[in-house]
C-alpha cells in the first residue's frame, strides 16, 4: 500500500496495523497476546519474588540515581535511606533528615519495561531488530523513570499539594505515552519499510 500524501500518513500506518492484525489472523493475534499477558505476569512474580527480593537492586539504583542527579545539579540534597521506621518494602528518599518520597517495588519501571516488550512482540518484524530497538527501549524507560523519581521528589519538596496528582496522573500519563511513542515509532518504521 502506497500513501500518497503525507497527511494521510497516520491514517495509512493505522490501516497497517489493522491489516497485520487482520493477515496473521485475529485468533492468532489474540493468542498470541494471551500468551505475552500470561509470560508477563510469571515473570513478574517470579522477578519480584525470588530475583529482586521485598525492595530489589533495580529500585536501588533507580533511587541512587535520582538522588545523585538531584544532588548532582545542586536542586535538593538527599540520601536514601532503607528500611525506613522498620518498613522492609520501600526506600525514602530524605532531604535534611526527613522523610521525602517512598520508593517501593513499583515504582522502578520494570512492569512498563514489560509492557513494552509485550507491545513489540505481538506485531510482526525481524527478530535483530526487534531485539537491538528493545534494548534501546528498556534502556530509555528506565533512565526517563529515574528523572520521573527526581522530579517527584524535587515536586515533593517544592509542591507539596500537587505532589500526588503529578504521582498518580501527569508521571503515569507522561511514562504511558512514552511507550506508546516508542512502540508507534517503531511500527512507523518497520511497516513503511515492509510496504516499499
């Protein structure tokens, strides 16, 4: 299929996406995601259980990082601590001694990473490229969630009262786009090329 204007771009890439649904068969489709939703939920449980433990070594870094990138630029000086006031399941991040953000198992970005992953894997294309975009993905959803910890903590400190909305909406909204960024520009790409 051929779009002759450029306009017509994102309708032309959304007929795409319904035509490789629709070729490889919708039953396969719906298969196939099943199958990545079950995969995705083992592996959670299983990495959240047994692999990274009540905390996990990739919140820790996450909130070192976010702490050494606040302290770093001179915006808000704070220490992460863990465990906080006996609490075996999140890590607070302290400016001056009191307590600032709690970063629990959560908010470390792993299920979204996953989410990714599941996205890329349900639509056709080359397994290398699939591969080397996922890294680069992954890669990229784990540095913009450590900038998400330091502006939530820099909010926390700063905007107290809108510090939960910025958590539980604007953040949440910020980082689902970005995947879904991700996961369009990488169909763009792929399926234009297919179709040349």
């Amino acid at each position: 299929m051929v779009c002759w204007a450029q306009t017509f771009t994102n309708h032309c890439l959304s007929i795409q996406i319904y035509k490789a649904i629709t070729n490889s068969g919708f039953s396969q489709f719906l298969l196939k995601f099943v199958g990545i939703l079950l995969g995705w939920i083992i592996l959670d449980l299983v990495f959240s259980e047994y692999i990274q433990g009540p905390i996990g070594w990739l919140t820790w870094i996450q909130s070192y990082a976010a702490s050494g990138i606040l302290d770093g630029l001179h915006l808000l000086s704070t220490k992460v601590v863990y465990p906080y006031q006996n609490q075996e399941s999140l890590i607070v991040l302290m400016p001056q001694h009191s307590p600032l953000v709690k970063v629990g198992f959560g908010c470390n970005a792993l299920s979204l990473s996953l989410l990714f992953v599941a996205f890329m894997l349900l639509f056709p294309g080359k397994l290398q490229s699939k591969l080397f975009y996922l890294l680069l993905g992954i890669i990229s959803i784990h540095i913009l969630n450590i900038i998400r910890i330091g502006a939530l903590t820099l909010m926390a400190k700063e905007y107290p009262e809108i510090a939960e909305l910025n958590h539980k909406y604007i953040f949440t909204a910020i980082m689902y786009l970005f995947i879904a960024g991700l996961w369009y520009f990488w169909l763009a790409k792929n399926l234009s090329s297919s179709t040349k």
